[in-house]
C-alpha cells in the first residue's frame, strides 16, 4: 500500500512561483510512474508533469518551459518547481504514483494565482 501526501500549494501573485512537494511511503516500487496532474474547477483533470522510472520526464503542454518535476529517490519525494505563475494556472494539484497493478492519487493541495 502506497500512501502519498502534498505540500508546499498556496496564494502566489502572476510571474511567482512554487514548489509542491510529493511525499511517498509504503511500498514503493522502483519502475512506476509518478506525475502531477491538476483539476480547475469545472475542468478535467489535465497532466502537468511526469517522471517515468525515476528520470524520464514529460510535460504538458500548457506547462512547459515553466515547470520542472523532479524526484528524490532516497527520499520518495517529488518535486514540482513551478515558475512564471499565470492565473490560468490555479487548480487543486494533485500527485499519482502508478505501476502496472495500480495507481494512487494524493488528496491534493490548492494552487492560487492571483493579484
């Protein structure tokens, strides 16, 4: 059982940025992948970032060149650094850790951009 918990979401003005946090526990197996996706209200949750075997990344569209995912293997933690902040970018992020037998979502953590 794998039990994932985020931090780090919060209030941030357009052109700031974030970073949110993903910590993983339990039984973490080492060919899984991990992302971030993100839901608006009224939206479908939509892809943000995700890192495949612990290095290969992929990004949505609508993020990249703005967000870097990254993980700490020792620790099970990743990383979302989230930088030039619009306000199309306020959502509830949300972490995923995936293998072949399952996928497990985190609770969430608001994302706020606005003046």
């Amino acid at each position: 059982q794998v039990l994932l918990v985020e931090s780090g979401g919060g209030l941030v003005q357009p052109g700031g940025s974030l970073i949110l946090s993903c910590a993983a526990s339990g039984n973490i197996f080492s060919i899984n992948t991990m992302g971030w996706y993100r839901q608006a209200p009224g939206k479908q949750r939509e892809l943000v970032a995700v890192i495949i075997n612990g290095w290969r990344t992929n990004y949505g569209d609508s993020v990249k060149g703005r967000f870097t995912i990254s993980r700490d293997n020792a620790k099970n933690t990743m990383y979302l650094q989230m930088n030039s902040l619009k306000p199309e970018d306020t959502a509830v992020y949300h972490c995923s850790y995936q293998t072949q037998a399952v996928q497990v979502w985190g609770q969430g953590t608001q994302v706020t951009v606005s003046s």
